[in-house]
C-alpha cells in the first residue's frame, strides 16, 4: 500500500513537471486612459490536478514602460502598480515583488486578475508602450515561471475649436460705390489646437458659401508648437481643403507634462476687383476645420 502511495506521488510530481502545473498570465481588457493614470487589466492563472500552497510573486525585468516607435518616450517601471482590488503592489526594477503567500488552492488551480496601473503620469504620445514582468509560482510540488510583456496603447488625443465662426466680413456704405474695395474680418479668428502628438490643421471650404468677390486668408500669428505654416496671403476656393499649418504636440514636456495653450490666429479679406460695386451688409461665410495625426 505504501508503495501504491508513493507510486501516485512520483506520478502527480512527473505530472506536474510535464506542464499540468503552470502558470500564465493573459490580457482581459483594453487600456483606459484618465487624467493622471493608465490601467489595463490582466489574469494570473496557475494549474494543479491536486491541492497545494501557493506563492506568487512578480519582478520588473525593465527599468522603463518605453514607447515602441519612439524609445525615448518612456516611463519609470516604479511608477507601475499591480492591483488586485484591494492593495497596490509597487513594481520596482529587478526585485520580487510578493503577490501571494502560502495561499491554499484546491483541485484545478487557482486564478487572479490584477489591474496594472501607471499612475502620476503627464500627456503620453501615442503608440504602444510594453514592458517584461516575471511572474513566478511555487507550489508545494513544483515552482514555475513565466516572462509576460505588459502592452497598452495610447491613442491619439487631438482636439481644435475656434474663438470666431462664421467669418464676418462688413461693407459699409462707404463700400457701396468703391468698385475696388478690401475688407477684413471685423474679429480675427484664433484657432485652438490640442494633440498629444504631431498634427497638422485643415481648413475645409465645402460650406463656403457664394462668393461676391474675391476672399483670402493670412495667418497672423502663431504659437510656439506651430513649426510650418502658411505664411503668404492666399486666395481661398470652394471645395478645397487648405493644410493652414502642423506642429509638434502641444505640450509642455511629452510624457511628464501637461497641455499647452497652442494656436494660429488668421486674418480675412474680401477683394473686389470687378470694377462693380457689391451691396453694403455683413456677409458670412462658414469654415471647418479639422485636425489630424502628422507626419512624424
């Protein structure tokens, strides 16, 4: 009988070796942005056919969550946290962090999720951001490891708003007879931008609207992420889309900063060179404008 016994125990510990007792580690979710933090959720998931004890632990094997395109986008592995619901476990470069100790686990093996969390960060560029946890079992029979790579995404975070639209273009009775008239816009739009990274801003003129004479656009002025821009006097058509300017992200610093206040500012006019005189009144004329990722 005794014999049998130990049969059936080299039988379980052979077993276990084979791969019946592990460990993994899967991505449950996508990534939710906030303010100052970003979370992904992940599952731990470790296998046994008897019941054992349980130890788990994780370490950092990188000093950084670093951008894929860009590696000099990156984020200190400390500022990383592991969640189960309850505790933080503070992810710290090349040290066992302890996630359980000496739990028992019955037949089947046992499963947690944690929510890895970066926090106290500033506007990230978008891209993949990874990093290497070890997650380390030992059970009673058999201690096993596995490398999982923490992946989360950022996306693009861009936004443009405008201070003035329609454009208002005023003649006065003055104008009335003056058959060669120029006309600005009455207050100058100013454009706000916002883009964790480059960007480029489109004036779209499908909503233009009937011409009664000849209109132009100039930008005036620009703020300092604003590195190309039109920068001549330029006759503006129906149905076209004008690239007015691109830039770099509007921010302070990428990663530890925060959002700036970015714009162009644009002066309108309206030219008659017909000769014929155009009646007095405001006229309105509609723009869109968009902003889009840029070319890095």
């Amino acid at each position: 009988m005794k014999k049998l016994f130990l049969i059936i125990i080299i039988i379980f510990i052979v077993t276990c070796n084979k791969g019946f007792c592990g460990i993994s580690v899967q991505s449950t979710g996508g990534t939710t942005v906030g303010t100052t933090t970003v979370s992904t959720p992940i599952q731990v998931s470790v296998s046994t056919l008897i019941s054992l004890t349980l130890t788990l632990k994780v370490k950092a094997l990188d000093q950084f969550i670093t951008n894929t395109t860009n590696s000099n986008y990156k984020i200190p592995i400390s500022q990383l946290y592991l969640n189960n619901g309850t505790n933080d476990f503070q992810m710290i470069y090349n040290n066992q962090v302890t996630l359980i100790n000496g739990l028992a686990i019955g037949v089947g093996g046992y499963t947690a999720n944690y929510n890895c969390i970066v926090k106290n960060i500033g506007v990230l560029p978008p891209g993949s951001y990874t990093t290497r946890l070890q997650f380390d079992s030992n059970t009673t029979l058999s201690p096993n490891t596995v490398v999982y790579t923490l992946s989360f995404v950022i996306p693009n975070t861009q936004d443009v708003s405008t201070t003035t639209n329609p454009v208002n273009i005023i003649l006065t009775p003055e104008n009335v007879f003056d058959g060669n008239v120029v006309a600005d816009n009455s207050v100058t739009p100013q454009i706000i931008i916002k883009s964790n990274g480059s960007w480029k801003l489109i004036m779209n003129t499908a909503t233009i609207g009937t011409l009664p004479a000849n209109y132009y656009f100039l930008i005036t002025g620009v703020s300092s992420n604003v590195t190309n821009y039109i920068n001549t006097e330029t006759q503006i058509q129906p149905n076209m889309q004008y690239v007015l300017a691109s830039g770099n992200p509007t921010v302070t610093t990428p990663v530890t900063g925060s959002y700036t206040t970015d714009y162009i500012n644009l002066k309108f006019r309206l030219k008659n060179t017909s000769g014929t005189y155009i009646p007095e009144g405001t006229y309105n004329n509609g723009f869109t404008y968009s902003i889009q990722a840029g070319d890095n």
